[in-house]
C-alpha cells in the first residue's frame, strides 16, 4: 500500500484452505513503496505446518495473519505457536478483510492479508486458551445432543401421532417417568386404554380418564419397532449427555470459583455458566476492553445504522452463534424470577408496545440478555458476586409528581377530564 506506514517490517499473510496454506511474506524491496511479496505453498499436514512456521522463522517474520475458516484455522494456528517465535498470531473475521471484487486467488488474498496486517488495520478474534478450548469442545458437543434428543423425542411423538395415540394432548410431555411406562406397555402388546391408564404416576392419575380414550388406536408391529428404536436412541443419547456433564465438571474445576461465581445472577445456573465461561474465558476484560465491547461480539447491543440524518434500523448485528442464543435463554428464566431483571422486563415489553404486541416481547429479551452480559463481564473483571437492585428498584427512583403528571396528561389526551384528591 503505497503512502501508507507501515508498522511490521517483516509480517505474513496465509490463505487457509482444508488440503493447502498459500503463504505471503512482506518484507522490504524493490516494489511499490519499497516493499514486496514472497509467496509459497504448504500442504495442511501438521508435519508441513511446522516446517512453514521454520520457514518463517527463517525469513525474520515477526507477525501472521490469516482469516478465520472454521476448523481449518486451528491447525495452522496452533503449529505457528508452538515455536513462540512470533510476536502476534492473528485469525480474523473474514468479512472485515475482504478484497477488492474481481480479484480471487489464493496468492492475492494471502498478500492482501499481508498488506493490511503490516499497516496494523487488522484485528484478532477472540481465540480462548487451551484449557478454554477444550472446555468449549464439550460443552458445544453437549448442547447438540440435547437437541439430537429433542428432535428425537418429536419423532417420537410423531409416531405415536400416526397409530392414533393422543398421549401428548393429555400428558405434558410424552418423556415423562408416565409417559415412557405406557409407551412401552404399548410395545410390549398391551392396547386396552384403561389398563396403559392405570400406568400414570402422581399427578398424572387424576387425567386417567382422559388417558384411557387417548391410548386407544391403531397401534402396530412396525409402530412398536419404531417406537422401540426411538426409546434405544434417547437412551443412547442421555447417557452421551451423562458423560459429557461429567467430563465438563472435571474440566471445570479450575475454574469453578468463576462459575460459582456467575451462578449467583438471576437465570444463570451452574451448567450455563460454565458454558459462558467456555465461550469467553475467565479474565474477558483482556481481549474485550468494555462490556459494550463483549455484548457487541455476542451480538447482543443494538444496531447502529444511519444515513443522511435518518437512524434506518436499530437491529442487533449478528454475533457469537454459541453465545447470543444462550444468553436468550438465561434471559427467559431471569424474568421468571423475583427482581431488578423481571422489573426491568415489564418496564422494556411496555415501552416498546405492550404484551399484546409478540414482537416487543422479543425485542425485551434481547435488551435482558443485553444486561445480563453486561453483568457478566463487570463481575469477571472485577471478582464481585451479583447483588440484585430490587423489585422495586425503578419504582423508587420515579419522581411521584413527575409520574402524577405525565399520567393526567396521557388521560387528558385520550379526552377525559380528571379530578385529583387526596387518598383516605
């Protein structure tokens, strides 16, 4: 980049793909601006990575950088740490280093990563330590179980559905300890609806009645073999899901006084907050300097986009995948609680255009989970438990007579006439 200065003398750029790296160095030269690029080649063995990451050693590189492509990335990001020769490694957001359209090889993305990363225009992503890292491996691998059973459990459902069983029009959820015990009275032949009713446990017994009309149907041989199949998987699945959560609370022991820590705020209980500790680590004011700054990567903050004076859309931008859906849903069980969370809920559903509105629901919980990283990140930082304002924490700060009349204004508004008095 002619004209520009530049900050790293001798700096790499590398385009990574699954079966090769292209490697662009920049170093002084004779070309434009007294610079020039030195491209080669590397299999995306770990064996040839590590002789890339001598080659650069060799040419005097003291920074690297290289786009973010999923997986791929970790590979060649690991083999140029090992030497610890390197001052900066950097993976960047791919969509912040695009070049210029109409020009697409392999060779001019890993200079134009070059060019830009020895003028300091490029920023890291986040990249937790290892420790971290394998913490998140097992934690993501659980959450999609979970899901798997979810899915499996609605196929389940959905067989039930087509010999005529109406198990879940009755019973809460067919996966209950209820559930599952006429389920597979079903498998094992038994078809009368009174006698799979008697199966009910505990509050279940008072619907038996309607359990003996919904437990009559057509079901068949093959119905029983998928119902079976079904119940194996799930099976299958919560002990994947056992293992998992025993193998995150062993790993999780060092960082236990975080997670205790992050248990104490409203909605956030010990399994998510290990998650949220797998997703941004333990010390997030090191890489995030501000708490707008994480709830920005998380996806969380609303959207800035103007144009000619005019504010277009306030829409949160897009962000952590892992992170962001969690948060939401630590956000759904915090209003469901008692204090400053729920308080603040009711005040942001109202404002942005009432309960009968679906959307302002949505836009409330997002401006929660909003809170809630906030919340998180000052707590990290500073090593603080979580201390709730109050229920009645926006009531008390409401000026009576201020609040007296903005409220006549509002009815004198809407065309009535109003008398105050005094209360008894």
């Amino acid at each position: 980049m002619p004209g520009v200065q530049v900050l790293y003398e001798r700096c790499a750029g590398i385009d990574v793909h699954k079966d090769q790296v292209t490697v662009a160095v920049r170093e002084p030269g004779a070309g434009p601006g007294g610079r020039q690029t030195r491209v080669r080649k590397f299999g995306a063995f770990y064996g040839v990575l590590r002789d890339m990451t001598r080659w650069l050693v060799s040419q005097g590189v003291t920074h690297v950088a290289m786009e973010a492509t999923g997986i791929y990335t970790m590979p060649v990001y690991h083999a140029l740490l090992e030497p610890g020769c390197f001052e900066r490694v950097l993976v960047c957001n791919a969509a912040h280093v695009k070049n210029v359209p109409g020009r697409k090889t392999d060779a001019v993305d890993a200079s134009w990563l070059g060019e830009l990363l020895e003028c300091g225009l490029l920023a890291g992503s986040f990249i937790p330590p290892e420790d971290i890292k394998a913490v998140r491996d097992v934690i993501r691998y659980r959450r999609k179980i979970v899901r798997q059973r979810a899915a499996e459990t609605q196929r389940l459902g959905g067989v039930l559905q087509d010999a005529g069983i109406k198990l879940d029009s009755v019973a809460s959820s067919i996966d209950t300890v209820s559930g599952l015990a006429m389920i597979r009275g079903l498998i094992d032949g038994e078809r009368r609806g009174e006698v799979l009713a008697e199966l009910a446990r505990g509050r279940m017994r008072s619907k038996i009645n309607d359990l003996s009309l919904a437990l009559e149907g057509r079901f068949g041989e093959h119905h029983a073999l998928m119902c079976q199949l079904h119940l194996d998987h799930i099976a299958q699945l919560n002990e994947m899901i056992a293992r998992l959560d025993a193998q995150a609370e062993v790993m999780m022991v060092p960082f236990a006084r975080e997670r205790d820590l992050l248990a104490t705020i409203p909605g956030i209980g010990p399994k998510a907050a290990a998650a949220i500790i797998s997703e941004i680590g333990t010390t997030p004011g090191e890489f995030f300097r501000t708490d707008a700054h994480l709830a920005s990567w998380a996806g969380l903050c609303p959207g800035n986009h103007e144009s000619a004076g005019k504010r277009k859309h306030g829409k949160p931008r897009k962000g952590s995948q892992h992170l962001q859906p969690l948060l939401v849903e630590c956000a759904w069980a915090a209003v469901r609680t008692s204090g400053r969370l729920r308080a603040r809920y009711h005040r942001l559903v109202l404002r942005f255009g009432g309960y009968r509105n679906p959307a302002a629901k949505k836009r409330a919980i997002v401006a929660i989970a909003h809170t809630l990283i906030v919340i998180v990140w000052n707590m990290l930082v500073t090593g603080k438990t979580y201390a709730d304002l109050g229920p009645d924490f926006y009531a008390s700060r409401t000026n009576p007579e201020k609040e007296t009349q903005r409220l006549l204004a509002r009815l004198e508004a809407l065309g009535h006439k109003v008398t105050l008095a005094p209360a008894a």
